[in-house]
C-alpha cells in the first residue's frame, strides 16, 4: 500500500476513536511533513485523501479540520445514528459568493487581455503601488458617502488575507500586542502566531469593542494596534453603530493607536469606514475575492500618507504583492460596471438567504443581519459546538465550531457560524432544515 495511504489510515483511525475531536485543526501541512519526515507532497496527498474520504475539511487560509467522529461518552446530548439521506453533503463553512451568471459577466474584460502585446504587459510584475489605473479605479471602487481613498495611499496584494497580514506586520514587531475582538477571523489568528504576535481580546457589549477596554489592555502592557472588523463582523455578522464608533476613534486617537478595519464584507452594507473617523491612524482592508471570486482576485490596502513606504516594503518582503494580471482585470472589470452589477446580485442573494434561514431557524438564538452572508447560532442545551458539529457532519451538513474564533481558548462558545453563500439556495434550505432537526434532537 502507498505510503500516503497508510499514513490516512492512520488518521482516520485516531478520528474514528474519539482521539481527533469533531472541529479539531490538523497541523498545517508543511508542520505535519516536517514531523513525519516525508515530502510536502506526501503530506498534501495524505489531506486529500482524508478530504475524498470526508473525514476533514479544508479552507484556504484557515486550515483542515475534522468533519466528523463517534462522539466522547457523556459529551453533551447523546447523538443517534446517522440517519440515511439520499442528498449530497452541503458544506456551509466555506464562504465564497457566486452570483447566477458570474463566469459570463466576467468572461468579455478578460478577452482583451488576451492579445499578445497586452498580455505580455499584463504578465510582467506589479510593485506593491500596482498601477496608476489600478489606484484610479480601486479608490472609486472604495469610496463611501463621506470617505473616499486618496489614490496614492493605495497598495496591493494578492487577498485581503495578505493585506491583514503586511498591515499588521508593518505596524508590530515580533512579541508585540495587538488587540481584538474576543470573536475574530480565524486567519487572524493564524497570522498572529507567524508573526509572533500577541493577540488581547477586547471586553464587547451589545455596541461593539468597549473603549475602556482599550484603554485598560493599553495601560496593562501598550498595544501597538488594534485589528477591528466594525462592519459586518466575522462571525456574529454585527455592525457597530456610529455613536460608539466615535467613542473608539477618540480612545484610538488619543493613545495614538494603529487600527487595522476589515471590510472585506462592507460592500454588502454600504456605509462609511471607521476610516473616516480616524483618518491618520486606520488601515483599511479590502478586496475582490468576496464582491468577485476567490480565484482572480486582489487585495486592497489604503493607509495613511506616511505609512506607504513601510507598509509597501511589508508587502515586497512578505511576497504578498498583487499579479499585473489580476489588476488588469479588476481594473477592467470596475470601470465595465461588472463589479457593481456582482454586487447588486450579492446583495439581493444574501438577502433572500437570510430569509431562509430566518424562516429554518425560527425560535433559536441566531445572530444575524439581513445583509449577511453568515449567522452566528448560539446553541439551545445542552448542546456544546464540538457535538452538534459532528452530529451536523453525520447528517451530512458541515457547520464551523464557535472555538475556531475565540481568541481565548479558555473561553468558547457554544455556538456554530453558518456560512450561507457557498450552497446553491435549495441546498441550504434543506442543510438549514436538517440543522433545526438536529438542535431540537430529531437528528
């Protein structure tokens, strides 16, 4: 038998005992090569396999993740057997959006670079300022009533996952702090542990991240900034109101503390940035993979004026800078008007998927907006996330376990995020319908 193979076995067998625990992470691929002493390319066969099989799931720029196991003795309600279902497995994790007709409304901007002379101009290497077009075009994209970028406070890079990790990586050094909120980006995370910084979570309330809280975390050992998602926040879906966003932009302003603002799902709740408040010291993030698609896409970074230089050297030295190529199609695929008629579709897609799940979900405790393309379920007891994760997985519907979020470990919730973009709509109507049959232990 190869020898990826009996390494999947291996695996399999320690989730099938209980040993790799429902919404457990596996070591990243290269860590896991480096510990057995096999090529990166056996490693990333034995993930796979463990994927055909649908014993893990993986998410680019999160990792792989167990999908489902026998649940521990006593561990929260007692799960019944599987029940049989003809339908196919409904990933609700992954959170890409699609619009109906996408690949044909993107198809005509690319033609044109397919000529031979621009093709080879598009193929040549971007600078983390991209191109005078780019700017142009990704500033208008950008612009918020009350708030538009100033072209020359724009960089690039491949994702917005890049442009989080060169913000943070030009604002703290190695063992430095940074403060969050107590739910976050799970890529956050995972940023903070390669660079080696030190995540604070932030007390919240009904509004958002307490100014005190920053000040207290300040006092405490100096932060030296703040990561923030104020629109839309990943998972809770909740946007901060202005009134406490004035409150954070004078406790930021009058400690002199870097803000890094996540808006890569802005576009779907039009809005100012938390920018316009506290222009001097903010870092807005921004990209197309969610108003585009994951597979051409670029990030969007705009700082302020005399952090350019450093932030664009994080950018070289990270080798997080943008392709030539996918500028020259954001570039084309704004100023057609493509962009704005994808997000339109999102917008009204999101809309109707929340009704869904409004109408699926009814009676729980689901935090959500209508804009949203994602939930956050706090579970009825006495089930605990790792639980309904694998009964959720044993009846074919895969849901992220709140923990992947917490920053404290010693602190996680109950809770599921439910990522509604991925499935087709009939397909999340029925994962939603088998998820409230297993909360109310019908599954």
């Amino acid at each position: 038998m190869d020898d990826y193979l009996r390494l999947a076995d291996r695996i399999a067998a320690d989730i099938a005992s209980g040993r790799l625990r429902p919404g457990q992470r596996l070591l990243p691929q290269r860590t896991f090569a480096r510990r057995l002493g096999i090529a990166a390319s056996t490693a990333g066969r034995v993930y796979g396999e463990l994927v055909r099989r649908g014993l893990v799931v993986g998410e680019v720029g999160r990792g792989t993740f167990v999908r489902a196991a026998p649940p521990a003795s006593g561990a929260g309600r007692a799960l019944t057997e599987p029940a049989e279902s003809a339908h196919p497995p409904v990933d609700l994790q992954l959170n890409y959006p699609a619009a109906v007709g996408q690949a044909a409304l993107l198809a005509p901007a690319l033609a044109p670079l397919l000529d031979p002379a621009a093709l080879a101009g598009a193929l040549r290497p971007a600078p983390a300022t991209g191109t005078a077009p780019a700017r142009a075009a990704a500033a208008g994209l950008l612009t918020e009533p009350g708030w538009r970028p100033q072209p020359e406070r724009l960089l690039f890079t491949g994702n917005a996952r890049q442009a989080i990790a060169a913000a943070l990586a030009s604002l703290v050094r190695p063992g430095g702090r940074v403060g969050v909120e107590p739910l976050t980006y799970p890529l956050v995370k995972e940023i903070a542990a390669r660079l080696a910084l030190t995540l604070v979570p932030l007390a919240t309330d009904d509004e958002g991240v307490l100014p005190e809280s920053v000040a207290a975390a300040h006092r405490t050992a100096p932060l030296s900034a703040l990561y923030l998602q104020p629109t839309l926040h990943n998972p809770t879906s909740f946007t901060t109101p202005e009134p406490r966003r004035r409150a954070l932009a004078r406790t930021v302003t009058g400690l002199g503390l870097p803000v890094v603002e996540d808006r890569i799902w802005s576009f779907l709740r039009p809005g100012p940035p938390f920018a316009a408040l506290a222009p001097g010291l903010t870092h807005v993030v921004d990209g197309l993979s969610k108003r585009v698609a994951p597979g051409l896409t670029a990030g969007f970074l705009v700082v302020p004026e005399e952090r350019v230089p450093a932030v664009a050297a994080a950018i070289r030295s990270g080798g997080w800078s943008a392709g030539r190529f996918a500028l020259e199609a954001a570039v084309r695929w704004i100023e057609d008007g493509t962009v704005t008629r994808l997000v339109a579709a999102k917008r009204a897609d999101a809309a109707r998927r929340q009704r869904l799940l409004a109408t699926r979900l009814r009676g729980f405790t689901v935090r959500s907006d209508p804009h949203a393309y994602y939930a956050w379920w706090e579970l009825p007891p006495p089930w605990r996330a790792d639980t309904f994760t694998a009964a959720a997985a044993a009846r074919g519907v895969a849901v992220t376990p709140g923990p992947s979020f917490a920053v404290d470990p010693a602190r996680t919730p109950d809770a599921v995020r439910l990522g509604l973009a991925s499935a087709a709509e009939e397909e999340l109507d029925w994962a939603l319908g088998v998820l409230a049959e297993v909360a109310r232990g019908s599954g």
